[in-house]
C-alpha cells in the first residue's frame, strides 16, 4: 500500500489507534494524517472518544461467585452437539449482551452536548481573531467607548466592564458570528495572553458556570436570565476561572 486517499485512511483510523495495523499501512496512515487536516480532524475526534470512555466509563471488578463460575472446570458433555450447544449458550448471550452494553456507552459518551457546538465554533473564532490580527473592531479600555459602539449593531445591550484594577484591562470589541447568530465579542488582556468574551441572548435556561479545554484553549460558559456566555483564553485554568467569576458578578 503506497498510497492512502481520506476514504480509505477513514477506514483505517481505529485500526491506527489500537495499534492493529502492520509497520508499512501504519506508516502510510501517519504520513496522509500529516498532509490532510481533515482525516487529522476525524482522528483526534476519535482520540478524545477514546480519551473519554477510559476516563469516564464505570468499572466493576467481577464477583467472586462469577469469577468461579467462568473459570470451573465444564462438565465433559455427553456428545459434540451437546458441547456445542452448551457453549453456544454460555458464552454467546453474554457476548451478544456486552456487546449491547458497549454500544450504548459509546453511543451515550459521543453524543455531544446542546453547547459543544456553540463552544467549538467560539475556540475557532477566538483562533480566527488572533491570526487574522482583527481582534477588535473598536479598540478602546473605557467601557463607554466600547458598550455604545455595538448600538444599532445589535438586537441587544451586552453588559462592558473594566476589570484594570483586577489584572484584566478591557482592550476592546468587535461583532462576530457563532451558530449564525451575531454576536458581541468583547478583548481583554492579561500579562501577553488575550481572553475573548462572546456574549448572545438564548431561550435556554439558566446553566451555571462550567469549564473544560478545547484543542489547548480554557474554556468556560454559563447561561444567565437568557444570555449566553462564553469565556476563552490560553490563559491558565485558575486565572480563567477568577476572570469568569469577576463577569458573572459584573453581570449579576
């Protein structure tokens, strides 16, 4: 096999990840994931799929009683068909079973949360604003200058503030887009790192505050009386976290 397309190298993903393949196709699956960012993008989802279920799966050590069982010694059967059919029957159902029981726990761990959607396109943005060097569209710290830039450019007023004192200067703001909704995007800075606020009103319920990380970035969001929030930095977990509190009470 000297040469893999996306089809094909799909195919051999799982292979990839449980070390199932031989020296030359696994040599040949990481050179097309080094060239092409989408089977790269497939085989990190599934990374973290894995990542997932090892880490959050339940696991329980078998019974003693079970453990016996599965290791006695059988009875000699009184013919080949009986053999058969007593194997069949012992280790086909439970097999059958967990394999049942694997399926919907893969099935429950993939399925994404109503937000993920809303925060991986929030990191990409937040990614988008740095590389493009178009971080804001009104550059300013004076929360006056910033909050009635977005009149008429919004369908609502989201909440500016100035957390200078703090260690979080407001650098400025800009319109930006998320799920094709438009939404406020607002800069601040701490020490050389940048925390981009996304701020978009929602008919969801109220959801307190929660973090995770998402390719490298901090992440943390919550739902206030029907607005949407979503903090996102390279800055570190506990510093992330302050500077959320800080908004929330800001808000609040």
């Amino acid at each position: 096999m000297n040469e893999i397309n996306c089809t094909l190298c799909h195919e051999l993903i799982h292979g990839y990840l449980d070390h199932e393949l031989d020296a030359a196709t696994t040599e040949n699956v990481a050179e097309h994931l080094a060239q092409c960012a989408d089977c790269q993008r497939a085989h990190d989802e599934m990374q973290r799929l894995i990542t997932s279920v090892k880490a959050h799966a339940p696991y329980y050590a078998a019974p003693d009683a079970l453990i016996q069982q599965v290791f006695a010694t059988p009875p000699l059967p009184t013919s080949p068909w009986q053999a058969l059919r007593d194997a069949s029957r012992k280790w086909l159902a439970p097999a059958f079973s967990a394999a049942a029981l694997a399926m919907a726990l893969v099935l429950y761990v993939a399925t994404p949360s109503p937000e993920q959607p809303w925060l991986d396109e929030a990191v990409s943005s937040h990614v988008r604003s740095l590389m493009a060097e178009h971080l804001n569209d009104v550059v300013s710290s004076d929360r006056h200058t910033v909050k009635p830039w977005f009149t008429g450019k919004l369908d609502f007023s989201p909440p500016v503030f100035d957390f200078s004192a703090q260690g979080f200067p407001l650098l400025g703001g800009r319109l930006d887009y998320l799920q094709h909704q438009t939404t406020a995007a607002l800069s601040y800075g701490r020490a050389k790192h940048i925390i981009n606020v996304f701020i978009l009103p929602t008919t969801e319920t109220d959801q307190p505050r929660k973090s995770q990380s998402i390719r490298g970035y901090n992440v943390v969001a919550w739902q206030h009386e029907h607005m949407r929030f979503i903090v996102i930095s390279d800055l570190e977990k506990t510093e992330l976290e302050v500077f959320s509190q800080l908004l929330e009470q800001g808000v609040f």
